[in-house]
C-alpha cells in the first residue's frame, strides 16, 4: 500500500499490513490530535487524504525508546562525530569565491557587468549563511563556545544577520516544527500560512492573500532585507540578546563598509542597482533553499502530544538528494534527517538518510521525500489554497470583487 501525503506526493511503500487507512477532512496542513490517533488532514480543497495511522499498536515499543534506539543506531554508525576538516575546506571554498567576486568587482569597474557580481555575491553570501547554521547547531566543533564564536562572526560579519536572533528563533523552530503558536517560521508575517490568519486579512491585503502562493517566489526578493532588519530590531530592541554590543558592532561595521565600498567604486544608480540585485539573489536563495522543507506539510495544534520521532519526520519533507541539491541547499534537502540529528555534520547527513528512511518504513512512518522542482510547486499550491480559503478566485478583477460581481 502507498499513502498519499499531502498535495498527492507518495511516501515510501509501506511493509506493514497491520496499520489502518483513515480519511479526514480538508483543512490545510492540518495534524490534530484525537484520543489516541494523529489526524493528517491534506492542503487539497479536492478529494480527502488516505494517510495512515501513527498510533502506537499492542506491542510496539515506547515512542521514546523508539527515537533512542534510532538515534544510537547513526551514533554507532560514527554519524554524530565532527568533520572539522571538511568545514575548514568548505569555508576555504566559499571565501576563494568571495575573493574571486571581489577581484571582478575591481576589474570590472564602472560597467553594468557588475550585476552580475551581485548576483554571484548573494549567492556566496548564502553559502556562508549555510555554514553559520550549522555551526549554531554545533555540527563543526565539539566546543560549544567554538562553534558560537565563528557562527557569530560568519552571521553577523559575513553575512549581515544577528546570530542571536537567529538562533532564538531557529531553536524554537527545532523544538516545534510546524506547530501553530509555537513555529515562528508559519506565524503571519506578510504571508499566511493558516486559513485562520488568511481569514483575518482585509482589503488590498486580502486580495494579496488570495494570490500569496504565485507571489511567493517573486516576495521573496524582498526576504534578503527583511533579514537584515530583523537583525537591526532585534540587537538595537530591549529583548534579551546575548553578546548585544558585540553584535551591534559587527553588524554597524559590515553594513557601512560593505555600502561604502559599492557606493565609493560605482556611480549612484549602478551602485544602487548593484545592492538591489545582491539583495533580491540572496533573499530568494534562502527562501528556496529553507522553504520546501516545511511549508505545505502537516501543521500541529499547539497542544498536540506527539512524540519527537513522529514530531519531526512527519512535519519535514526531504529534497532528493544529488550533488547538486546537496550542494544547492547546504544540506538542508535531508531535512528528516537534519531535524532528526541537528547537531549531525553535513557530509554523514546522506548515510544517516538509509538507516532513517528504513527505520521509518519499519516502524509504519510516512517519511516524505520528492523532487526540488515538486517541493516547489507543493509550496505555491499549499499557499493558493491557504490564501482562497477566505473565499474568491484568484483571477477574480478587485473592482468587480467590490461590487460583488
């Protein structure tokens, strides 16, 4: 038997025939806990969803023992130990490209070909913004202290986001994937990503709204600055920020060296032109790469009791995996297995997928993998549908839709 997940993407052919087929109603995304079963709920406004029931049955062991005996099967394996090594060539990597860009924006000079160093500079910059993630997550040093150290200095430095507003809110993503109230990644910013929030959306707003899944990738040239502010709020706001004065110096630093820099060598509008084309590639860099491991994929009601195995693996889909994709999204395609084992360096993340994807199968779990180009399309049609839940049709004309016609 093969169940279906939501918007039609199939697991992995399940073994067991002992688990029982349930079908639910259409409320995107949704997962709700009833007595003793966990409810997935499909984004489709079409036919119901045939998902299969995750309800431990007579004689299967504790859900915690489950995720230990998970997790000490990969330590054993030699998974969860550091490969220093690697990350110290993959800096190498990224900053030999960096000094490669900056070599063409010297050559180049006063020439619209300097775009195209912007391109390739939000680009590099995401690259260091992978490698920032992983030190938060402890995958490069066995020293947490080590690991805050470059991860700040590559975040804030490097890449111009505040490491601790990062990590504040990362954490509480970790800690509840997909779970309404507690994700920070589905609260309502300017896009919604429940039909309550939808709801709840007024005029040009919710004519936005109706259409947020087609102007999801084109927003996200926007997402690049978003970032840095929110870096700025959260470091000059009354929260609690650690090492403040530290990150506000690095963060001050790099933006008017950085900004001094372009506007010294270029004329006024290249120079502009220049930022704006930096600043579009990096934010639709991240977006794409962080997007598709989520979004789309059950969401949890804030008090649902699901144990971290289920927790983790159903909320999360994972990209197939090729070199490219590997490289493409710093390894954040093996999704499953990053929230699964965050602390797990990169390059064991594709061995750690075998011994997940087959403990899952054997446990009756539906792990979730598909294309990149699939996620994609997941992500636009998760978000239409989210959008249209508050009525109308996308192509609807707003003057018409104002005067009810």
């Amino acid at each position: 038997m093969v169940a279906e997940i939501p918007n039609g993407i199939r697991s992995e052919q399940i073994a067991s025939q002992r688990r029982q087929v349930l079908e639910f109603s259409h409320t995107p995304g949704r997962v709700a806990m009833t007595q003793a079963r966990l409810i997935v709920t499909s984004p489709s406004s079409s036919a119901p969803v045939r998902i299969l029931r995750t309800k431990p049955r007579e004689g299967r062991t504790h859900p915690t023992s489950e995720y230990s005996a998970l997790l000490h099967t990969v330590r054993d394996a030699g998974l969860l130990r550091r490969r220093t090594g690697y990350y110290f060539g993959m800096f190498g990597v990224v900053v030999a490209g960096l000094l490669g860009l900056v070599a063409g924006f010297i050559l180049l000079g006063d020439s619209w070909l300097q775009l195209l160093i912007a391109g390739g500079l939000g680009v590099i910059l995401t690259q260091f913004a992978f490698l920032a993630h992983e030190a938060s997550h402890r995958q490069v040093f066995e020293s947490g202290k080590a690991n805050d150290v470059v991860g700040r200095t590559i975040a804030n430095l490097f890449v111009g986001i505040s490491y601790s507003w990062w990590m504040t809110k990362h954490s509480r993503h970790h800690a509840n994937p997909n779970v309404l109230g507690k994700d920070p990644d589905i609260a309502r910013d300017l896009i919604s990503f429940t039909t309550e929030d939808a709801a709840r959306s007024r005029g040009l707003y919710a004519w936005f709204t109706k259409r947020q899944g087609y102007a999801f990738f084109p927003v996200l040239m926007f997402e690049g600055l978003n970032l840095h502010i929110h870096g700025f709020r959260t470091v000059f706001g009354r929260g609690k920020v650690d090492k403040r004065w530290l990150e506000i110096s690095m963060l001050t630093a790099r933006i008017v060296i950085y900004v001094a820099i372009i506007f010294w060598f270029l004329p006024l509008g290249m120079a502009a032109a220049f930022l704006g084309v930096q600043l579009a590639v990096f934010g639709v860099y991240m977006g794409a790469s962080f997007a598709p491991n989520h979004k789309g994929m059950p969401l949890l009601p804030r008090d649902a009791k699901v144990d971290f195995l289920r927790r983790q693996v159903l909320t999360s889909r994972n990209i197939r995996s090729t070199w490219l994709t590997d490289l493409y999204m710093g390894g954040l395609n093996y999704q499953v297995e990053h929230h699964l084992f965050p602390n797990m360096p990169r390059p064991h993340l594709r061995k750690a997928q075998v011994i997940a994807k087959e403990y899952c199968r054997t446990n009756d779990i539906v792990y979730t993998e598909t294309s990149l180009a699939q996620s994609y399309g997941i992500v636009i049609r998760y978000l239409n549908r989210v959008g249209l839940s508050a009525g109308g049709d996308p192509f609807d004309c707003p003057a018409a839709t104002a005067f009810g016609r």
